[in-house]
C-alpha cells in the first residue's frame, strides 16, 4: 500500500450537530500527525464536481460550537451510479488524495464501503446523524444533542397541552429507528412513545392516553416515530374517531431536530471519533467505521455497521411504561 500523505475529510446525508467538531477534529489531527488535509465540498457531490479545498489547522477555527456542517451536505444521486464514483475517484487522485474520512449516517457510509471496495481507496467512516441507528457504537455525532432539543420542545408542549387538558401525538425524527423517539419520551416525561421496534395495537392508544388523563394529570403526550404511513397524524385521527371525548392536536417536530449548537457530550464524541480516524490509518486500518464502545473507541467494519438492526434496550421500554403509570 502506498503511504498515505493527503486526507480528504467529507460529510455526507442529512446533517448533525457535531459535524463541524468532527471536521475540526479531523483536520487538527490529521494535520498534527504529518498529513496534509483537503475538505470535499457537499458530500459526494463535491468529489463528483471537483468542490475541494486545502485544509489548514485555521480552515476549521471557532467551528466546535457551530450546528449544521462547514463542507456543506448532500444526499449524491450521482454517486449511486458507478459512472458517478468513476468520476469521484478520478478527481480524487488529481487532488492528490489517497484516503478518505466519511462523516456521515448509514447511506453515506454504505457508499463510502462500495467505494472503497470498487478502487482500494482506505476508508474511514465516523458515525454522524441524530437516528442513532449506526451498529457497533453505542452513540452517534448528533444523537444527544438532537434528543436534548426534542426534550425542551416536549417540555414547552407540555405547558400548553395541560393548560388545555390536550392530548398530543408529537412525532420526531429517527428514520426507520426509535432512539429518539423512546429515549425522549423518558426524558420528558411523555405517556407513551410509538416506535418501529415494537408494534401498538388499537387498544393500546386507550391505554396511554388514560395514563395521561387519568389522576391528577390533565393532558396526554405521545412520541411517535416518523413513519411513511403510521406517524402522528394517522394515531392522531385514529384516537379523534374512536374517542372524540378528546381534544386531540399533533406537533411534527420536523428539521429543528436537525440544528442547533453541539449539546458537550457530541463535541467530546465527535472530537474523540475524529482523533480515532486519524489514529485508524495510522493503525493501517481501512474500511471501518469508528465508533464508541463501553467508553472505548472501536474500529466497526462497514459490513457491520450499516445492518439495520441496532437493537434498542428492553429496559428503555419497561421503563418508560412504569414511570408514566
Ligand atoms: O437521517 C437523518 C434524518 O434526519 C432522518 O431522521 C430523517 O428521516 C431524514 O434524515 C430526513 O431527511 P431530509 O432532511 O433529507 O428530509
């Protein structure tokens, strides 16, 4: 294998608070280790278009604090096609690039492992998107500080809803994942959480709105996992037809899930994985994700990272149905 000397440093997919640290980290690593860095410019999309600049130790000043991404993100159609990554590996040897860090969800790292195995390029994926969905890591760059922001919003709902003695379907991001939908639902003290892991029946929705009404509780709150067909809006017509007794209202949440300044854990999270990608080549070690373990930094083969089947703790579940009794 030839020495690497020039890392190239992408995110890619939907945005996450902590990109911009992870970014940072990267470069700061990287460069502190000899290697001369080089920021692609909107994901893939960037190596395709040839958007791709030198990186100092300055390119990323002041950015740890700032939500969204620096290099900009894309979801590339165009890299999907194996003319597309033709093109992206072609600009990337004239960029002088000989590995690539891949900040980004399970789509983004699913590319970057085809990729990798079409043209020998070393790999390093860091895990960064609010779903949590990645395997092999406990936590992802964006997951805590999305669940914090979904916590306040339920907090603020929360007021009005008992002012009205309402109850609320809130539905939240997550994909086809239900970390943020459970784990905020405990955090803010919710009745319920609707979530992909785990199938609610019709007679369920009695229950958990019961919880909420009953006793000395006057309003009702419901996190729902985004889904195509059974989100917010479908429980909450559902519960307005078989209980019209209720004054029923839905809240989507929506992309403010998405912004927002780096809650400390995801800057401490992204700073560690950023170091652990450097410290990943420098270890030899291509196509993997690094991910975080029992507080350790591990190195995750692609192959395993991307399966879609993380699985979500049953105590998380019982827990959220003993305390919102
Ligand atoms: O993967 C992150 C995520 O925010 C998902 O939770 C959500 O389903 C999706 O991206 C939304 O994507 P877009 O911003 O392209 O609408």
């Amino acid at each position: 294998m030839n020495r690497i000397k020039c890392i190239g440093v992408l995110t890619s997919g939907g945005d996450a608070p902590g990109m911009n640290p992870a970014i940072r980290a990267v470069t700061r690593a990287a460069i502190a280790n000899g290697f001369r860095v080089k920021g692609i410019y909107r994901g893939y999309e960037g190596l395709i278009h040839n958007e791709i600049k030198e990186f100092t130790t300055e390119s990323v000043s002041g950015i740890i604090g700032r939500g969204g991404t620096i290099l900009k993100t894309a979801r590339s159609k165009d890299f999907m096609t194996p003319e597309g990554r033709q093109q992206a590996y072609d600009n990337m040897v004239a960029a002088g690039i000989d590995a690539l860090v891949v900040i980004g969800g399970n789509g983004s790292l699913t590319g970057a492992r085809l990729f990798a195995a079409e043209f020998d390029v070393p790999c390093i994926g860091l895990p960064g998107t609010i779903d949590n969905d990645l395997n092999g890591t406990d936590l992802t760059i964006g997951y805590d500080t999305s669940l914090n922001t979904i916590m306040d919003c339920v907090d603020k709902i929360r007021d009005t809803a008992n002012s009205h003695e309402r109850i609320f379907f809130i539905e939240v991001m997550g994909r086809d994942a239900g970390f943020l939908a459970q784990n905020s639902a405990i955090a803010a003290g919710a009745e319920a959480a609707i979530i992909p892991e785990e199938v609610t029946h019709v007679d369920q929705l009695a229950q958990f709105i019961g919880r909420g009404i009953r006793k000395s509780k006057s309003s009702s709150i419901v996190i729902v996992s985004e889904s195509p067909k059974c989100g917010a809006m479908y429980y909450a017509e559902r519960v307005r037809k078989e209980y019209p007794q209720y004054d029923v209202r839905v809240s989507i949440l929506g992309h403010l899930q998405r912004g927002g300044s780096p809650s400390a854990g995801d800057r401490i999270l992204a700073s560690r994985l950023g170091v652990g990608a450097i410290n990943a080549l420098l270890d030899g070690q291509r196509n993997v994700m690094v991910g975080i373990k029992d507080d350790e930094v591990v190195y995750v083969p692609f192959s395993n990272a991307v399966k879609s089947d993380k699985p979500l703790k049953r105590d998380l579940i019982t827990a959220l149905q003993v305390l919102s009794m």
